[in-house]
C-alpha cells in the first residue's frame, strides 16, 4: 500500500475528521491493514480567506513547505482536507513530485453523479471568490446557488466557531438551517465545500444530497493507497 501525505491543521478538527473517514473506510479485518498516514498537522498556515483576498499572506508558501516536507517523510502521494487552500494548489504541485489529489475535482466528479438540477455551496468567502467550484458546476451545466452575503456572513462566524471546538446543537441547528436556505433558493444538492461543514452537518439532515467533500477525498483517498497501478 502507498503512503499518504496529509496537508493538515487547517483547521486540526477538520484534520481529524478526515482521518477517522479514512479510517471508516478502510477495508481493515485487522490493524495491519489499515493505511500508513503521514499528517502534518500545522495550524500556523495563513488563513486562507485572507490570502485569496489579497489582505493578508498567502499561504502557498508554507503549502508547499508542507509538501516538500511530506516528500522527505516518505509519502507517495498528497491530499489536503481543505477546499478553500484548493485555491493555491499549484504551490503544492510546483514544490513536488508527489501526485496531488485534487478534493474539488474529485467532489465535482461525485457532484456529476448525482441527480441534475442546481447546486448549492456551503463554502468560505475565499472558496466562492477564487470559483473553486463555479467553473466546473457551469461545465457540467448546473447551475450554483449561494447564500446571500447577511447569510454568507453568519455561515462565516459560524465556521469559525466551529475551528474554536464549539460543534454543540445551537451550532448544529444554524447549520442545518444555512442549508435549508439553500434548498428553498433552489438546490437540488447542497456540496458541504468547506471541512468544518460535517464537523455539525450530517447527510440525513437534508430532504436533498448533501454531498461531502471530506467524504470524497477520504473515499479517493484510500482507493490510491490500496490500488496498484497509480
């Protein structure tokens, strides 16, 4: 099995998260079976909004830090449980030679699987200002539905509640109601495009798919590890 390179600590929990998915999903009768994860957990990366912004630092610098540090740890291939970071992948791709697994394109092709009709985003400002996910909706011909900017704004304050460990039911029920605003607009999916989202959001809390992209890449993720060939 191949090893995988973790670009993590954006936020730790989302971190966390996505390895028990990786875990969840592993084929495993025993421990040994499981995957060889190499996780660089390092909080101290740029916040991402900001550098997309152009009001604070980049943070593609201290990705591609990442990497090549991952690379030198012994991991064949890279994946990073952040979509809005997504916007500065090719520092990650420019710094190694490692494979990259790209969560958007990965959740876009799941996305593509699902029933048409318009998509909703739960996504941070940096995610929707850089079109992560717009350009390949539109290709597929769907249409994106966001929340307008008072709800954008309290999805954002509740994203960063949520990176400071409150995932209680006042915040589970804010969320679940962000996506329900989403369907009443006219989603007939709503893509959780942020880490944080299934950290207080389940797929049965929603009459429609709710499509999440930590669950993509966990799934992509342990099907490089395990398969021979790539």
């Amino acid at each position: 099995m191949k090893t995988v390179g973790v670009l993590g600590g954006m936020g730790p929990a989302a971190t966390v998260d996505f390895f028990a998915r990786v875990v969840r999903l592993t084929p495993a009768a025993t421990e040994q079976n499981h995957l060889h994860l190499i996780i660089d957990n390092d909080p101290s990366v740029p916040d991402r909004n900001l550098g997309v912004a152009g009001t604070g630092p980049s943070p593609g610098p201290a990705l591609a830090a990442m990497a090549q540090r991952l690379e030198r740890a012994g991991a064949d291939f890279l994946v990073m449980p952040c979509n809005t970071a997504h916007a500065f992948a090719e520092h990650i791709v420019a710094a190694t030679r490692l494979p990259f697994i790209n969560m958007i394109d990965e959740t876009l092709r799941v996305v593509a699987g699902t029933s048409p009709g318009a998509a909703g985003l739960l996504a941070t400002d940096g995610c929707l200002a850089a079109g992560l996910y717009n350009a390949g909706l539109a290709a597929m011909g769907r249409e994106t539905v966001v929340l307008a900017p008072t709800e954008q704004q309290r999805f954002m304050a509740l994203l960063y509640r949520i990176k400071a460990g409150d995932t209680g039911p006042e915040m589970r029920s804010a969320m679940s109601e962000l996506a329900v605003t989403l369907i009443r607009s006219g989603a007939r999916s709503v893509i959780a495009a942020c880490t944080e989202v299934p950290l207080t959001l389940e797929p049965g809390a929603l009459d429609v798919p709710l499509i999440v992209s930590t669950d993509v890449l966990a799934t992509r993720t342990v099907e490089r590890a395990i398969r021979t060939g790539e």
